[in-house]
C-alpha cells in the first residue's frame, strides 16, 4: 500500500513515523515547506520517509502529486488564510484525491456555521468512484466519535450523547500542543443541538463542573467549538448533543475570549487597520516545536500534560432510564516523550488513533465519506483493539438511574 501524508507538522510527521514503524508500506510526505518537514521527520525517533514539495492551494500540481497512492492522509489545518480569507482545505484536497483514483483520511473539519462537515458534500462523488473518504479520524473528533456510537448502541433509546474532553498543562510555561489554526478554532460559535433542532452559541457559554478519573478529578468545562457536532447528530437518532471541553489548555483560550483576543473586528493602528486575531495569527508559531517541547519538559517548565476523552449516552433500556459511559485517557506528555520525542500529549494521540483507523478500513470493501460512528460495528472494535495493543484503554461503564 501506498500512503500520501499531506502536511508533515505537528501531527502529520507522528504519523508518518508510527506507519514506517508498523510497516503500513510506502509512506511518502508532501509538504510545502520540505525543509521544515524534514526536521520535524528526524527529530527524536527518525524515519527514512521521502518528503516532496506541493502546495495544497495548487490544485493541478496537487492531483499529480496523489496519482498512484492508495490513500491520501490530509494532515493539513482545516483552512490556510491567504490575504485575511480563509479558505476551506479538506475539499481542495478530497477534490484532488477524487481526480487521482485515491482513498482519502483526514483529522477534523472545518465547520462554521453550517450544520454538516464539509466534507459530507462529496459523499455522492467518493461513493460513484468507489472510493472512500473517511474523515474526522483523529482523537477528538476521531475515537470520541466511536466513544459516541459505542454507548450509544448499548441503550434501546437515547436522548442525549455529551462528549467531553480534558487537556490540562502543569507547570510554569504554556505549550501550543498542536497546530495555531485549530488552536483558535476552538473558540469560534459553537454548534449546538438542543431538541432535535441545530443552533449557533457564543463560545464558553455553557459551564459545568466534570468528572474525570483520577489522576485528573473534578474539572470544569465549557462549550467549545467542535467536530462532533458536524456528523454526530447527523448518524445517530438523539435529541440532544453536548460538547464541553476543560483544562489549563481551555482556560488559557477562555480568558484570551474574554480579554477580546480572538476578536475579528478590525482597530486602527495609525494608518493601518488590523484585527485582534489577525496579531495572534501571526504571533503564534505555524506548528509546534519538538525541540522546545522537549527543552521545556527537560528543564521543568512543563512538568507535565494530560489528555482524556469522556462520553455520555443517557436514555432508556427496558423503560428504564439508564447511562452509558466510556472513557480514555491517553499517555501523558512525559509517557509521550518516552515513545515518540517531540511529540505532544495531543499530536501522539492523534496520529495513533487516525493510523489505527487507517489500519482498520485498509483492503475494506467502503466507498463514500464516512465519520467513524458511521463505521461497521466490527472496525470499529478493530479501532479499540489497536489501542489497546498500545496500552490505550477504553474503560466502560452502564448504570440504571433511579
């Protein structure tokens, strides 16, 4: 098999390593910016994987850089900003995936203010060429998605599926842990679902105190912006669908909120005009460093980090109410640095879980575009088993309520 990683940053260079590392078959890396990828590839735990030059926005040069692979992996953000546009990437590069005869994985979607992933508008298309897009395919969206449509399927009926996650940093420094552009996402208008009825909040509008396992304890989390939303409510029959999200990471991004930051209401600065966002946009690093995240974890800084994926399901068995619940939590950032250096206590999670969903669909009989609840049962199961075989864990638990 054939694998195109597109974007070998933050979590496309994990990936590329982990699938030499399991000898998926040729793994090749494009990127535009060779140079950067080639670092980032032979950092810590190298790989002897190719990287080529291409630029996602060149659509023609992109298509003849897919031809003869098997599957595309599109570890790109969900949007590049050229001259303060943002332009939406996953159906530039489905689009080239399509013309080259390639199956296609990506790790998250782009949203806005529409009610679908974007990426569901080729389904028509992907299925017609007997290809599949399988899409959202990382941690969170990704496994939580799985998560979803495990509980879910252990109740006769449900009306409500709360995913909520947790990425916490301690110490006396703050790591971008993965890419700026999906970092701020986080804290665009929230899709809610409420009642069987789709509707846009502010961010950081809803709060609630959460309990995660120990180590990680009582946690408070807030509606954030999400993947989840775009596909969840669209492939399982509930009223009710909550994202909510906590951790030193969400409230570093709460209090920029709050202070205005993220605004995109244009200020004069003598005689230029320029928006909150637009600075931070350009302050921040492209992607993460794996030298500093390791400097910083060496020298103290960052004493450690934490991510875990909680779900759920509450409704009804035999008529009575009951809950369904799972959760994961992944390894910490100094466990990360152990197996995979450089990595992130969320880029290393991310990558294993979009290979485990790569392994489990390859050779399949699928066409269409496909979020991973919308998986067979038994790929599914596949996706959990490979986790496991990496000491990543999904703990279960069904009660009958009172």
């Amino acid at each position: 098999m054939r694998v195109a990683v597109l974007g070998c940053g933050a979590v496309g260079s994990v990936f590329a390593k982990l699938a030499v590392e399991e000898k998926l078959g040729e793994v090749v890396c494009l990127d535009r910016y060779p140079e950067r990828a080639k670092a980032s590839l032979s950092y810590g735990v190298q790989a002897d994987v190719p990287v080529e030059a291409v630029d996602a926005l060149d659509s023609e040069g992109l298509t003849r850089k897919l031809a003869g692979f098997d599957f595309v992996v599109n570890a790109l953000p969900t949007f590049a900003r050229v001259n303060r546009r943002e332009i939406l990437l996953n159906p530039l590069v489905m689009a080239a995936a399509l013309r080259a005869g390639a199956n296609y994985v990506d790790l998250a979607c782009y949203g806005g203010k529409k009610r679908r992933a974007e990426q569901l508008s080729l389904a028509g298309q992907f299925s017609g060429e007997g290809l599949l897009a399988l899409i959202n395919s990382g941690g969170s969206p990704g496994l939580s998605n799985i998560l979803a449509r495990s509980a879910y399927e252990e109740l006769d009926s449900t009306q409500t599926v709360t995913v909520m996650s947790l990425e916490d940093q301690r110490g006396s420094t703050f790591v971008i842990p993965w890419s700026r552009e999906e970092m701020l996402s986080v804290a665009s208008p929230v899709l809610a679902y409420r009642n069987g009825r789709f509707e846009l909040q502010d961010p950081f509008a809803e709060a609630e105190v959460c309990e995660f396992p120990e180590p990680l304890g009582s946690v408070r989390c807030y509606s954030v912006s999400n993947d989840e939303s775009y596909t969840i409510p669209h492939f399982l029959r509930i009223r009710n669908f909550r994202y909510l999200a906590g951790g030193s990471d969400i409230e570093v991004l709460r209090a920029l909120y709050r202070l205005g930051i993220f605004s995109s209401k244009p200020l004069r600065l003598r005689k230029a005009l320029i928006t909150p966002r637009e600075v931070l946009y350009h302050i921040l690093e492209s992607t993460v460093n794996p030298a500093e995240v390791d400097a910083a974890l060496r020298e103290g800084d960052l004493e450690d980090a934490y991510f875990a994926i909680q779900v759920v399901a509450e409704g009804e068995v035999s008529g009575e109410r009951a809950l369904a619940r799972r959760y994961v939590i992944f390894p910490s950032q100094r466990r990360v640095a152990q197996l995979m250096p450089g990595a992130t206590y969320i880029t290393y999670p991310t990558a294993v879980c979009a290979l485990a969903m790569l392994k489990a669909v390859k050779g399949r009989r699928l066409r269409g575009v496909l979020p991973p609840e919308a998986l067979p049962r038994p790929l599914r199961r596949l996706v959990l088993e490979e986790l496991e075989r990496r000491h990543i864990i999904v703990n279960e638990e069904f009660k009958v309520l009172p």
